[in-house]
C-alpha cells in the first residue's frame, strides 16, 4: 500500500491554474471562459513527444533517482514509491487522512517545456530536474503537457500505456526541497511558497497504469487527447 503523502494540495484557486492566452487551431488548447477566469480545454486528437527521462524510488525527500528504463506494471512502476493499487488520503482530501482509497497517483509526468519555464520565472541558478519533483516521466514536445484532460492516453512503442487522472497541483512541501538544493540567480533565498504561482498549471500529471510493458528514455510518446463523446439523447 503507498503511504500518505505529506505534500498535500495548497490554496490557490483552481481557476488560477489556466490563465496563459492559447491558439483554438489544431492540437492546441483552446481558451474557454467559466466564471470569468479563462479555462484551456484541448482541441484534437494526438499529439507527439518524447521521453526525455525517466525516475524511480523511494526517497524521503519525495525525489527519484534516474533510470534508463522503467518497467511500467499494473498497479505502478517496479520499485517506486507510488507503485501499489490503493493509497491512504492525506490531509485535504474529501475523506480523513489515512483513510484507504483508489491509488490514482500510479505515476506522475512533467515536461521540460513547463520545468523551463518555472526555472526562469524563480531565476534558479540551474535547471529544475523532473527527479527533485518526483517525477517518473519527463517529456518534451506536447504543448502545455499540464493541461491534458482526465482521460488521456499516453502510448508507448512497447504497448505500455499510461492513464492521466488529473492535474498534479504544487504544494509547499515540495516548495520546501527547491528552496533546500537550489539557488537563485540574485541571491534571494528561496520559500516553500515561492514556486507555487510559477507552478500553477505547469507542475505536471498523476495518473494509472493502463497497460504494462517497458518504457525507456529516448521513446517516443503518442498522447490520444480525450475527448467527450458526443451524446445525444434520442
């Protein structure tokens, strides 16, 4: 069973997340309006990318070590922290912490386009590795990787495929190991709070494992965005 997690979500306004302005043409998000906060909802089908690189483990400091291969399991990935069917709730969620529930935190991804970007908004001295995040998975090459819909699909040469869950938002205890193992360029010392705006809408995915097999750094990834069925009631 995967233990509960100490980095829980923090108080921005979900709406917050999507903010950035967006194409409505081809595989790109388009910007919607709700509430009077502007909202991104993919439009297309597929998209095209690559592993950059890949992490697991069992570190204290929620990081992961790098690995040239990870094999991709029902349940997780093989000897990762996050690897197991269900989970105890943290502080937060809808029910008490410790509570046993559905593991839908099975894996979790990034991109290096969002790190890029987090990198420059907090001026760090080096590039913010997708191994301090915990991540299993970095990719390059899809479009605001953070915004993919609950639902999607990302398939892989062997036949693995991963399920995306949700939105993985940051939290301070995360905010706690940047500010520990990094720097910025003007000397400022870094909070736990202080990446949580740059963060908002570019910290990533969580999701399950759909089909197993093995998936290597350098593969590509074929992202089948999920889309609503059109019903109609007849």
């Amino acid at each position: 069973m995967v233990q509960a997690s100490a980095c829980y979500h923090d108080s921005l306004d979900r709406n917050d997340t999507f903010t950035l302005a967006s194409s409505c043409r081809g595989d790109h998000p388009a910007t919607h309006i709700n509430g009077g906060k502007r909202m991104k909802k993919y439009l297309g089908k597929k998209l095209n990318g690559r592993v950059v690189s890949l992490h697991a483990g069992k570190n204290t400091d929620l990081s992961k070590q790098p690995q040239a291969s990870l094999k991709a399991e029902i349940g997780g990935f093989a000897g990762d922290k996050h690897q197991g069917p269900v989970r105890e709730t943290w502080e937060g969620e809808w029910r008490l912490a410790g509570t046993i529930r559905r593991n839908e935190r099975q894996w979790s991804g990034v991109s290096t386009e969002e790190l890029d970007h987090i990198t420059q908004r907090l001026e760090l001295t080096e590039p913010l590795s997708p191994a301090t995040l915990g991540a299993n998975l970095c990719v390059e090459g899809i479009p605001q990787f953070s915004l993919l819909p609950k639902g999607t699909m990302l398939v892989f040469p062997s036949g693995a495929m991963l399920l995306v869950e949700e939105y993985n938002p940051p939290c301070s205890d995360m905010g706690e190991q940047i500010a520990s193992k990094y720097a910025t360029r003007s000397d400022q010392p870094l909070t736990d709070k202080m990446w949580l705006r740059p963060a908002s809408g570019r910290r990533g995915l969580v999701g399950v494992i759909d089909f197993p097999g093995e998936i290597r750094v350098g593969d590509e990834v074929e992202v089948r965005v999920y889309e609503e069925p059109d019903i109609r009631l007849l």
